[in-house]
C-alpha cells in the first residue's frame, strides 16, 4: 500500500489540508481517500507540510484498523523488558539446575523405554509363542 498526498491547500481556519489517497498495486488502484489536515505554522512552506500531512494520515489509518479488526483494542499491547541482574550472576546455579532437568528428562525416558521393550517382549511371547507351539511337522 501506498499514500499519495493531493494539492496542499491553506484553509482560513489556521490549518493546512490535503486529501490523503491509499493506494495499492503496480499501477497504482485508488482504494480511498481522506481529507486530512494539520495546524498552520507561520513561515513554513507549502511542500513542507507533506511528511507531516502522511504522518497524520498514517496515524488516522492506525485508529481505523484498530477500530475495525481490534474492536479498540491495542493492535500490539507495548511491553518492557528489565533486566535487573547481570547474565553472569547465578550462571553455575542455572546450569547445575539445566543438568539436573536433563538427567530427569533421561531417567525419564529410560524408565519409559525399559517399560516399552517390557511390553513388546509380553506381546511376543502372547502371539508369537502360540503360533510356534500349534504348527505340526
């Protein structure tokens, strides 16, 4: 998507406004357009206005688009991260505490595959054993 400003026009009410076009494609396809407009500086010239125009009309998309997909929400709820201590500090007892989960996570899995082939060795000897012992030579 892109925006296209139109003329930028003095009002007699102390602003300066443009209609703000969205566009998307190669060419370009007008989807929309608003009117869009900011307060007038004294000594600033017409073509200065534009960067300020498409932020403004950038910030009136954003509203939209929350209104409508978001139900008002926050598009992207801001977080912060504080990193209250250094990544050294504690290091042996974090990886003391990674070898412990490990050899639980083994302990785990070997109690799990002994439990399995204990398992498969009864299934053999249930189907297997039997279809040994009824064939006839």
């Amino acid at each position: 998507m892109k925006l296209s400003v139109g003329d930028i026009k003095l009002s007699k009410f102390g602003c300066t406004s443009t209609n703000v076009g969205v566009e998307i494609g190669d060419p370009p396809f007008l989807i929309c357009t608003m009117g869009i407009s900011v307060p007038l500086v004294e000594g600033k010239a017409l073509e200065q206005y534009k960067e300020e125009l498409l932020a403004k009309a950038r910030e009136r998309i954003a509203s939209m688009y929350k209104e409508i997909v978001c139900g008002g929400s926050q598009v992207l709820k801001p977080f912060k991260i504080e990193i209250t201590s250094s990544p050294r500090d504690k290091l042996e007892e974090r990886v003391a505490n990674l070898e412990l989960q490990l050899a639980e996570v083994k302990e785990s899995t070997s109690c799990h595959m002994q439990l399995m082939q204990n398992n498969i060795q009864e299934i053999k000897s249930r189907t297997i054993q039997p279809h040994l012992s009824n064939r006839s030579c």
